[in-house]
C-alpha cells in the first residue's frame, strides 16, 4: 500500500527513468505502448479506465499512444 499511498511522489521517479531510457532508445517507446497494451488486455480487454491510463503514461512520457 506504500506505493499507492505515495503514488505521486514515486510516480514522478518512475517516469523520469523510463523517459531517460526512451531518450536514448528509439524502441523503447513503441515497445512500452505495447506492453501496456498487452497487459491491459490480459484480463476482459481493454476498459476505458485503461485506456485513459495508457493515454495519460503516454502524454506524460510524450510518446505516440500507437500499437505496432
């Protein structure tokens, strides 16, 4: 509960890592957008909570909300 709990404060972290490694990586954009894709997916396919979550990931990290 920790992690929800400090959510924004740990989220902020998070992002400024994957944006590094997005930076530096021309794959590593396409390829997040699609795992985000595919795990929210896993359960019965893709609610619009989820896809507003993957919409918000994508803004914050300013990469292109596409699948390959």
């Amino acid at each position: 509960m920790w992690f929800l709990d400090n959510k924004s404060e740990v989220e902020d972290l998070i992002f400024d890592g994957i944006k590094q490694i997005i930076s530096i990586d021309d794959n590593a954009g396409p390829n997040l957008v699609n795992m985000l894709y595919e795990i929210a997916d896993v359960s019965d396919g893709l609610s619009e909570v989820e896809l507003n979550e993957i919409s918000r990931i994508c803004n914050i990290l300013g990469i292109e909300n596409k699948v390959n």
